[in-house]
C-alpha cells in the first residue's frame, strides 16, 4: 500500500493514548489492560476537561431562564443535539436526550405500545438481544396484549434471516434489534433487515449501544424509525443517551412522562404538550451529560470513526487469530462480518474464575452472560470471557490478554 495512504490510516495509539489518563494507573500493581470497553469506554481528557469547564463556568437550569448563565447553558444544550443530530444525520427535532440506550428503548416500548399496539399484534426481537433490548416488549406486550416472537441465532452467531422473513406477517408491528452484539460481536446487516422490515410495514428499532462507537451510523441512509445509544460507550459520561426516532412516529407518540419543560399549556381542565424533543424531555435533564456529550463526539470526529473502526478491526482480528492459538480455547460468535468483542471459553474452566486471575495481571475483561440469558442458554453455556476493544488499545495488550488466558489455563488445570 502507498506509504502516504497508510500512514493516513493508521491511529497514532501512544498519541491517543496520552489523552485517556486512567491508562496510566495500575491495577493489583500491573499496568491496566482495559479490554472491557463494551461495557463503558474510558474518557478522553477533552471529555474530562467539559466537564470540569461545564460546573465551574455555566451551570444553570437550561430552557426558561433569562439570564446569562442559563441562556448559555442552554445554547450548549442545544448546540450539543445538533452536534449529535449531524453525528448520524438526524435532525435536531428527532433527537432525545435520554439516561441511556435502556431508557430510550423502554421510551419507544412505551409510547410505540400505547399508540399502535393492539390484542394479538406481535413485536419481534432476536435471540442475540441484550436483556435492555427484550424487558422492554416483554413488558409492554403483556400490558397491551401482544405477543413477542423470537429470530433465531446459528452456530456461528448470525441471524437466521430466512427465518425472519417467515416471523414477518402482517401482525408484526414492530421488530427490534441490535446492530452489533454485544456479547458475539456480530454485525448485523441492518440496512437490509430493515428494507425487509418496510416492505412488511413494521416500524424497527436498532439498539445502536455497540455500534456507534465502532461505526459511522447514518440513519438515513439506514432508513431505521428508531435508532438508540449510551454515551458511556462512546468516550461520553454515563447517564446519557440517545434515542433517534423519525418525527412521524414522534409527532404521533403520547409524552412519555409528564413534568416541567415538556408542556405548552397547562390547566386542570386539559394540558396541551410541546413538540417534539422537549414532549419526551421531562423534568430537569442531564444537562452536564448532553453538552459533554457532544464534546465526546466532536472527539471521535477528531479521530476519524473510519481510523477507529480500522484500528479496532485489526486488533480484533489479531486477538481471534491470537486465541485460536491456545489449545482448548472455544470462540463464541464466527460471524463474517464480527466487530470490537471478541467472547470465548478456555476448556472446562468457568469464565469467572479465568476473569479473576486476568484482574490479578491488571487486565480487565468482563465475564458472565453479558445481560444475554438468552444467549447463553443458545449455546448452553453458563457465560463468556468477553475481550471489548476501543481506539486506545494496543496489540501489545492483546499479546498480555493472551499471556494472562495462558497462565489462567495452567492454573486452572
Ligand atoms: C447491545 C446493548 N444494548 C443495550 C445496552 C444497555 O445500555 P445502557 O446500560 O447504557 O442503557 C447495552 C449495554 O451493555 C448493550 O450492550
């Protein structure tokens, strides 16, 4: 490859590095090893610093304040959506701030459910959902009398999609699924299930919580109705997220909670509500969360989603290439198309126990059934040890993730 080309598309990982400082602590006097990323990214110095520059020069209630340090909060606020809205090219309107992907789906359950579900309508979800992307319709089915029906996984951890076509009827009104998944790392081919999806006319939902920081989402290009994320998982703080949704689904929804800021008028005779966002907004809103929000994703436009998809690819792949080394080692998910986790089994051993001896070395991995029961019970496993890469991993910290699963396994022999 041209060297100019190359060198274009390669991350800088000690530059990137710098800006992360929890890298440097050590954990059980080892360096950290943070390979746990799809449960929540560490935060760059630039988000850190948003933070810090949010309470100490603007803090304010943000919307209905005349003065300057409300007005100026609020125009963060709202400079942060758009910020946002641009990210996957949505517009303002069609931009919730919510607590987290959790929040926004049961959002949607919620409201999608009071609107257009009936007595014996079916919702869809697949065997690969996180519990936060099944809880929801399983709730809101039994409120409203719907039946939930599931899209098998195979072997190799992708989605039986003829299948799908056959659950598809015109009783379906809603499908949800996950972009990526969390615990296989499969990467679904969204665009087409959705097509699909439209062509039957069901509404869908993409739990975007592990792609957004792995891939550029366009939700227009992707055609989805609702589309939801955690700025945890995206270099953003926690108690943040995203719900995407078009407005013709929005301008119908009831509000989902009533308070302050969501209403136009409000009298004991009858209580006319805002349009949307601020319908869904109600109360006082992580106000700090949004605006370091977009900091968080003005920082990944800096870096290039493309370079850190690029760099995670090939981490990722040198991990799977790495663990297939070890004898006894059983990877969980073979998808072909496979993004930023990487699950896996060492014998007999329980996961737990090889996720303990790994914290011992200073390398953080999660292990369990990554709120996947369903899953797990797929595979008839008990868990995974789950390997999540981020843009400031390094493949010499995959060479210590693969040291540490040697020494669990002779330890645990
Ligand atoms: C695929 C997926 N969906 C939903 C969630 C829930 O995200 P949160 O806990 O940030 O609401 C997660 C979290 O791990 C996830 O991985």
């Amino acid at each position: 490859m041209n060297e100019v080309l190359q060198e274009k598309k390669i991350i800088d990982v000690e530059q990137i590095r710098s800006q992360f400082p929890i890298l440097n602590r050590k954990v059980n006097g080892q360096p950290l090893v943070y390979l746990d990323n799809a449960a929540t990214t560490q935060k760059p110095q630039a988000v850190l610093d948003a933070i810090q520059k949010y309470y100490s020069e603007i803090n304010a209630n943000i919307h209905r304040g005349v003065h300057t340090l409300s007005q100026e909060a609020t125009d963060a606020y709202e400079y942060s959506r758009k910020t946002i809205a641009d990210f996957i090219n949505a517009k303002s309107s069609e931009i919730i701030f919510t607590r987290g992907t959790t929040e926004s789906i049961n959002l949607v359950a919620s409201c999608f459910g009071k609107k257009f579900v009936n007595a014996g309508d079916e919702i869809l979800v697949t065997e690969m959902e996180h519990h936060s992307n099944i809880v929801p319709w399983q709730l809101m089915c039994e409120e409203r009398k719907a039946v939930l029906k599931v899209i098998p996984v195979t072997d190799s951890g992708e989605l039986m999609l003829d299948e799908l076509t056959k659950l598809l009827s015109s009783k379906t009104k809603l499908l949800a699924l996950t972009h990526v998944s969390n615990t296989l790392g499969t990467v679904n081919d969204v665009k087409e299930i959705i097509s699909l999806a439209h062509k039957n006319g069901t509404a869908i939902l993409i739990d975007g919580a592990q792609a957004i920081a792995h891939t550029q989402v366009d939700v227009q290009e992707l055609d989805c109705d609702f589309y939801c994320f955690s700025g945890h998982k995206m270099y953003g703080p926690t108690g943040i997220g995203i719900l995407f949704g078009k407005e013709k689904f929005l301008n119908e929804f009831p509000p989902y909670q009533g308070g302050g800021g969501m209403i136009k008028e409000v009298s004991f005779a009858k209580t006319t509500y805002a349009d949307s966002p601020m319908k869904f907004e109600a109360g006082t809103p992580n106000i700090e969360g949004g605006i370091v929000l977009g900091e968080a994703v003005k920082w990944m436009k800096n870096v290039g989603v493309k370079n850190i998809a690029e760099h995670e690819h090939e981490l990722l792949h040198y991990a799977i290439a790495q663990l297939k080394t070890i004898d006894g080692v059983r990877i969980i998910g073979e998808a072909k198309n496979h993004a930023s986790a990487v699950s896996f089994l060492v014998g007999t051993n329980h996961p737990y126990d090889t996720g303990v001896i790994l914290d011992k070395l200073g390398i953080a991995v999660r292990t369990g059934h990554h709120c996947n029961q369903p899953l797990m019970k797929r595979f008839n496993i008990p868990g995974t040890v789950r390997a999540s890469f981020a843009v400031y991993n390094a493949n010499e910290e995959v060479d210590k993730l693969i040291e540490g699963v040697k020494r669990a396994k002779k330890m645990l022999s």
